[in-house]
C-alpha cells in the first residue's frame, strides 16, 4: 500500500507531526508514562512520514505525551459527568483521542481542522460513530458554531491542544470572548481545556527544534492562566497543570528557573476553565 504524503503540511499544520512522533516513539522513549495508543500506530504506518525526524528534541517528545494524557483524563472525567454533551476539538491533527476514550453513544464529537488535514484525517483514521470533522479554523467559533450541534444548556467541551500558542494575540482573545459570550446566549455549561505558552517561550519559540524545523512560531502567550479569565471573564479557573515541570530534566530546570525569576509564573503549562452558562456581570 503506498503511503500518504504529507508534503502538502507546512507551517503551523506542519506541527501536527510533532505530537504524532511523540505518540509513535512514546513506548520507547517514554515508557514511564504508560501511553498506549494502537491506533496512532497504524496512522503511522500508512503515513509517509519517520518520525525520527523529532526524536531528538527529547523535552517536546515527553512534553506531548504528558500533555495527552492530561487531556485525555479531562476528557474521561468531563464525560463520566455528562454522557450526552458535545465536544468541539480544536486543532487536532491526527490526534486518535476518541480511539482512547471511547465517548459514550450519547455523545457528539467534532474534530476541526485545516481543510488539507481533514482530508489526511478522513484518509488514514477510520470512522467512528458520532466522530465528525469539520474543515475551519477552530479559533473562528462563527465558521463552526451553526455546524455542530451546539443546543441551549447542553453540557459542552471544547479542547484546544497546541493551537493557542500559534494564533496571533488578537485572534486568541476573540476566541475566548466568542466562547464566553456564546456560552452565555446558549445557556451552556461550557468546559475549556487548553494548554498555553509564556511569553519567554513566545520569544523563544526558534529555539525550540521541533517548531524550527517546521517553519512555525509561537505568537501568543499568557503570564499567568488568569489572564484568559480576565479577557472572558464569564470563565473561572477550575484545574492549572504545569506541563513543563513534568517533561524531563531539562525542562524542568528550566520551568523552576522562569517561576524563580517571574514570581511563580508557569513556563508551559495546561488549563481547564469552566462557563456556568450565564452571562457574566
């Protein structure tokens, strides 16, 4: 069978290489973590694609398998509690996340993507029932928000997992407060998980040589996870989780470094916010 190219992927839609070739190589390099995920395994064996390419950046390899399983566990608990709700994935690559949660029946998925990922998506990962995706950029809520079942009060979880750092600022605080005022029209209880950079790693984003070799860079960061809730403020902070610190010892040292110098802010890290679905005020 001949492999799919990925040739077409540059830029930040090149990155999704980089999460899968951490989920490739997890059982070998990070079999501490106990990842186990089959079927990124046969993704990988019908992609033209080595992802020995990225084995060397040993910190995102790590990184991104800590940051899976963070949000595969915020995925697990979210529907354990609502077991009919919809869930909006941004950004998510080849990610086979419903392949290791397994929603429940009830539940609507939506993976959304760029249109040239979504084609790779629907070529390489089997159909699942309720799984969908939609060709749009995620961080424009109105290119997707009449598609998906969005319904007055039900329960919502919208994942965003290594996207907020490549939208420029602007473009970031317009999908918060499109989120925020969204939730509260509909009267949905909302749940945002994400993760995000700081603004060193911002700065330093060149640096990182995984990103370098796909030709993207970080634009957005945030000080502080407090800082989203005061560009939505219908949001409230309900779990932190410091990636970095968990991503071996290098980036360790260096997140207990950026917290030393800046006061206790996080380097990298993830976050859920949670919109009661009410307007705020």
């Amino acid at each position: 069978m001949d492999r799919l190219s990925t040739a077409a992927l540059s830029g930040v839609p090149e990155t999704l290489l980089i999460p899968l070739a951490a989920r490739l190589l997890a059982s070998e390099r990070n079999p501490d973590l106990g990842f186990i995920d089959p079927a990124a395994r046969v993704v990988g064996e019908r992609l033209a694609f080595d992802p020995a390419r990225f084995a060397d950046d040993r910190g995102s390899m790590r990184g991104s398998i800590v940051r899976a399983l963070w949000f595969d566990s915020v995925v697990r608990r979210f529907l354990a509690a609502h077991p009919d709700a919809l869930c909006v994935s941004i950004g998510s690559g080849l990610d086979t996340r419903t392949d290791r949660v397994t929603p429940p029946p009830g539940v609507d998925w939506y993976d959304i993507e760029f249109p040239d990922v979504v084609a790779l998506r629907q070529a390489l990962i089997p159909a699942r029932p309720n799984v969908h995706a939609i060709a749009a950029d995620g961080a424009n809520v109105l290119a997707w928000v009449d598609v998906v079942p969005w319904h007055r009060e039900r329960p919502m979880l919208v994942l965003a997992e290594g996207v907020c750092m490549y939208l420029k600022p602007e473009a970031g605080a317009a999908w918060l407060r499109a989120l925020d005022y969204l939730a509260g029209v509909r009267a949905t209880p909302l749940t945002l998980a994400f993760d995000f950079a700081s603004p060193f790693m911002v700065r330093n984003s060149r640096r990182n040589p995984s990103v370098r070799k796909t030709q993207a860079q970080f634009s957005w960061g945030l000080r502080r996870i407090d800082d989203a809730v005061r560009i939505a403020p219908g949001f409230r902070v309900a779990e932190r989780y410091d990636v970095a610190r968990r991503s071996g010892v290098l980036s360790r040292t260096v997140s207990m470094a950026h917290r030393l110098i800046t006061g206790g802010r996080p380097l990298y890290g993830c976050a859920t916010l949670t919109h009661a679905g009410h307007a705020a005020g």
